[in-house]
C-alpha cells in the first residue's frame, strides 16, 4: 500500500479519494479512485489523480490503473491520458451450497 488521499466536505464526511498500491519496476498503480454520489462531477477524482500522477512521474515512475472498460469513470482516465491497453476476463466462482 502507498500514499491515499483525500478530499473532505464542508460537513468533514469523505468526499472523494485515491491512491497508490502496487509498486513494480518503473510503474505504480493508482488504486481505489471514488467519488461520493453527492460529490460527482467537482473534479475531485481528477484533482486527486493529477496529483498522484505528479508524484509517481516525480519519482521516475509510470501510473498505470486498472478499470472496468463499462465504468463511467473510463472517460476521466482516458481524459488524463490513459488507455486501454488489454482487456482481461474475471470470472467470478461461488460455492454451491
């Protein structure tokens, strides 16, 4: 795990989040970006993003993440300079009673 932040309220709830996680060779993965319902559209997962994108490319590093190419959130990434570069299939598997 790595650095998080954070973007509270007026009323100190959490408004928005992210941070670091996975450190490889010359990458860093930004992990856990979410926004509140209530806060959506203010530009927090952006802000946020922008600013951990400086300290990863700081560091001599290169961001990567890792989305649901369904998520709506894919535009702000791809706005920041991300792609899709492999598309990976997840099965989820249950016990059966």
């Amino acid at each position: 795990m790595g650095r998080y932040l954070g973007v509270r309220a007026a009323g100190g709830s959490l408004a928005a989040m992210s941070g670091t996680r996975m450190a490889l060779d010359g990458y860093t993965e930004i992990s856990a970006v979410c926004t509140s319902p209530e806060a959506r559209g203010a530009g927090h997962a952006r802000a946020l993003m922008q600013s951990l994108m400086a300290q990863i490319q700081a560091s001599g590093k290169t961001p990567f993440l890792h989305v649901k190419t369904e998520n709506g959130a894919k535009q702000v990434y791809e706005k920041l300079g991300f792609a899709v570069r492999r598309e990976i299939c997840f099965s989820v598997i249950r016990r059966v009673a």
